[in-house]
C-alpha cells in the first residue's frame, strides 16, 4: 500500500491528488517504506481520473495512465479487494461503527475526521508488514525485493506545486493578472506587460497564485483583496451565486412594480401601490384627432 487519503466528500481531482501526495513523498512513519513516482497508474473512468487536473499532474511526472474496461469491474479487482479487506479488518474494531443498514446511522459516530485518518493510517502500516495470503510474502517486503531506488521528486514543494496547484494560461495586464474576477499584483510583472504566462493556484487558497514564464518562475502574485485571508474558489462561487440570487430577486420585484405602473396608466384605475393619484378616464377620440399622428414631427408644425 503506497498511500490513502480520507474524505468525507464526492470525489474529486483534488482529492485524488492528495492521495497520490502521500503515495508519491516518504512517510512520516519510518516503518512505512513505500515512497516515489509510479511508471504507471491504472485507474477506472470516474471524473476525478479523467479530469484535465489529474492529466497535466500525469504529464509533469512522467507517469503513464491507464484506464481500466468500463463495465468491466473484475479489472479493478486488486484496489476492490483492499477497500473490502478495510471494510472488513479495520472498520469494524473501531468505536461507533455503523454498517449500512443501521438505524440513525449518522448519529452513532463518534470519531473525528483526523482519528479516522490516525486509524486507518495504523491499520495500513500493520496491513504492510503482515503476511499476504494470496502472494505469500507482506506487501512492503515484497515491494522491497526489487532492489530499485524509487524516483522522488526534487522537494515536497515541488510535489505540491504539481499535485495541490492547477495551471491556467493568462495575460499579464498593466494592473497585474487578472483570474477569476480578482487582480493579482507583483513588482516583478512590471516587465512582462503584454507577455503570456501561465499561473497555477491552490484550489482551497485564492489569496496567492505562483506565475510562471517560458516554464520560468516569476513571482509569486498576491491579491490585494484576500491578503491576509485563507478564500478557497468554490467560496467565491458561492459569494456570486449568492449575489445572483440577490441581483434577481431585485430585478423580479422592480418588474413587478413595472407591470403595476404600467397597469394604472392603461386602465385609468387606483394605483395599486396606494401612491399614486387616480387618473382621468381617457376621452374618444374624434375622427379629426384619430387622424393624426400619435408622433409629433416638428417639421410640420
């Protein structure tokens, strides 16, 4: 077992990138060997493994995708056999344990995110070490038994910039870069007015974005805005959507006031808002004055 990454959320590119993270870096725990950039990543046809994220992170690290027959699940049989074996050896000892099925399921747990995290981390190093029954050898010592050195990126914030970050291509303007709706500053872009570049952010941090050059890095851009505060994209989605909600709200009420107004002016009614002064009713018009025209053209005059 390489690495794992716990979430309580829908799947994700970035989920899966964290997981790849602790697959890829040397562990914390020194009994857990199993470290660096795998040749080839055999995967299923979900979203997070197709998305263009996880491509680019494939591209950059050399790494060779494949992706298993849709409809084909007995092709995935190796990582359906260790989910089962965690559902089965680790999940049950642990406290409030609730399989499906169980009653108010919700409400039984007990343990947080990171202990859940702590427990399965404890569960894989012991997984690692002890002997496999189909293979007859633990998976770490049969992992060692290559004799290879693993292939490890530069630094852990190198890892991180490819992982955790996204690439975009943007424009660098007289007032900085602009990426979604906000504007990113640096004394260094005051020299690569006009120029390409491209950017790369953390998904769960838009307060900083790192700029790149010709594959150069520039700078590291700060949004006046967010300084000092931790704003990931989907909050400013939500801030916009919430704003839209509240942009046409308005805009339905002012059209109903509208409609209303207009209403008064044609029938010759009470206002219905209760403001506005009752109008005359029109008089019919004569044959004379239905025979001119509603315009008036001053060059007739």
């Amino acid at each position: 077992m390489a690495g794992y990454a716990v979430n309580p959320g829908a799947p994700s590119a970035l989920n899966t990138a964290l997981a790849l993270r602790q697959a890829i870096w040397r562990k914390p725990d020194p009994g857990w060997h199993v470290c660096g950039i795998p040749g080839v990543l055999y995967t299923d046809h979900g979203s997070d493994f197709t998305s263009r994220h996880l491509e680019q992170v494939c591209a950059d690290l050399k790494i060779r995708a494949v992706f298993s027959l849709p409809g084909q699940p007995r092709g995935r049989g190796k990582i359906e056999r260790f989910v089962l074996t965690v559902n089965q050896m680790c999940l049950p000892a642990l406290p409030g344990y609730a399989p499906r099925g169980t009653k108010d399921r919700a409400e039984q747990a007990t343990l947080t995110l990171g202990e859940l995290d702590a427990a399965i981390g404890e569960f894989v190093t012991v997984y690692n070490v002890r002997l496999h029954t189909e293979t007859g050898h633990a998976p770490q010592a049969r992992w060692e038994a290559g004799g290879f050195l693993p292939h490890l990126p530069d630094s852990l914030e190198r890892l991180d910039l490819l992982l955790l970050t996204v690439a975009k291509p943007r424009k660098v303007h007289p007032d900085g870069v602009h990426f979604e709706s906000l504007r990113y500053l640096d004394t260094v872009l005051a020299d690569y007015v006009g120029e390409p570049v491209v950017i790369r952010y953390d998904p769960c941090d838009l307060a900083e974005i790192r700029i790149f050059h010709r594959d150069r890095f520039l700078c590291r851009a700060i949004c006046p805005e967010l300084a000092g505060r931790t704003i990931g994209i989907k909050d400013i989605v939500a801030a916009r959507n919430a704003r839209r909600r509240e942009l046409n709200t308005q805009l339905k009420k002012r059209t109903s006031v509208v409609d209303r107004l207009l209403a008064v002016h044609r029938t010759g009614t009470d206002d219905p808002l209760g403001g506005l002064p009752t109008t005359e009713p029109a008089t019919e018009p004569t044959d004379a004055a239905a025979a001119k025209p509603t315009l008036k053209r001053y060059r007739e005059d």
